[in-house]
C-alpha cells in the first residue's frame, strides 16, 4: 500500500469543528505473498465530517490480474454526503490540489466506467451508474457490450446497451435497448430490440403499466 495523506482538524468561523481525510494516488495490491491477485491504482478518498454527517467520494482503477480465466477491472467511484448541504471542498496534499463536489439531493451514488467482466465464455462490458435519493433508486447502463461464446467471434452479442431503471414505493420502471447478433453456422440473425416495463399501476415516467418489446431493422440470413 502506498500513497499520501493528509488528515487535519479545523475550525469555522461559526466555532463548529470539522474533520477533513484525504488519501492520493493510492495504489494497492493483494496477494498470497507470491502473486497479486487483485489491485487498486491511480486510488483516491477524500472526506470531510462537520459533525452534521458524512461527505466522501473513495475512486479508483480496480482490475483483478492474478486469477486464471477471468478478468475483472474497470474505474469505480462511490459517493456519500448525509449532511443534508451541498458540499464543495478542496484537499491539498504537497502540489496536488483534488476538489470534492457532493449535491444534498444525493446521498448515495455508484459509478462505474468501463467495467469490464471475462468468464468462461462470457464478457461483459459496461458503464453503470447507481444513484439513491429520497426514497427512489435508479441504475443507469449506457455503453455496454455482452458476448457469449467466445471473445473472438461470439455466437451471441449484444452492442449498444444503454438503459434505466427506476424503484421507489410507485413502482419498478424503465427501458433497455441493444442491438443483437446471433451467429450459428450458416445462420446469422441481427436486429435492434427495446424493452420498456411499468411494474406500477399508473404511467411513470412516460411508460404506462405492463411489459413491451420492440424489434426494428431485424434479418435473417443464410451464410456458408
């Protein structure tokens, strides 16, 4: 483990006391004493506690390296602020200057940029964005890709994956497309499908009640 820190105590002008945490340029790495299974880099925390609450954002590039057959990596970042303000506050440490900018509204929120996953035949790719506030839950997919069989040339892939969804106590909506191929030996199938779904009992967010599937510019052809 390596990195810089910076921790201090200050106080406002109101007299209030408020803790600041800060880790750069963090890299780790975990083992079995031989190989590295798995590792952090280009890691970062910052976190700042005025007594209302919490505010931080922890960052990084994660991948695992050490395990045959699979591979997982990506650039992860989670945000949290339960101080019920907005917050914008910088941390020095040396000559590197990182800023924290948190909105009240969102106490909770999830990014992953290009998470990539490989497994037996599988992979995946992706950005996923999870954000809480109040009482509703959204997932956002956008630039995603999906094959099975193969990473060569799959029997099956999904390109252009972008959706969302969203929960709270109304109900589960929201929309998925991607553009399909299923190649089999002497048959190829494409076409761009849409799901939208309304689990609720009123239409939210544009999407009445119920389950729809849409497929566009579809075909078949016989190759070989």
């Amino acid at each position: 483990l390596t990195g810089n820190l910076l921790l201090e105590q200050l106080t406002t002008t109101a007299g209030a006391s408020v803790l600041r945490l800060a880790l750069t340029q963090v890299t780790l790495r975990l083992g079995n004493g031989t190989t590295t299974l798995a590792q952090l880099t280009n890691g970062e925390a910052l976190f700042l506690l005025p007594g209302t609450g919490i505010a931080g954002r922890v960052s990084g590039t994660v991948a695992l390296v050490g395990v045959p057959g699979v591979t997982l990596g990506g650039t992860l970042g989670v945000e949290i602020n339960t101080t019920g303000a907005d917050v914008d506050e910088s941390f020095t440490i040396g000559d590197v200057t990182s800023t924290l900018t948190l909105d009240a509204g969102i106490p909770f929120r999830f990014a992953g940029t290009a998470i990539t996953l490989a497994v037996a035949g599988v992979s995946l790719v992706a950005d996923v964005t999870i954000v809480k506030s109040g009482t509703a839950l959204s997932v956002t997919i956008a630039n995603g890709s999906l094959g099975l069989g193969g990473s060569g040339s799959p029997l099956v892939s999904a390109t252009a994956v972008n959706g969302t969804l969203t929960a709270d106590p109304s109900g589960t909506r929201g929309s998925l497309a991607a553009t399909l191929s299923v190649s089999i030996t002497g048959l190829l199938v494409t076409g761009t499908v849409s799901v939208a779904f309304n689990s609720g009992t009123t239409t939210l967010d544009g999407l009445t009640p119920g389950v729809r599937v849409k497929v566009t510019t579809a075909s078949l052809a016989m190759t070989g």
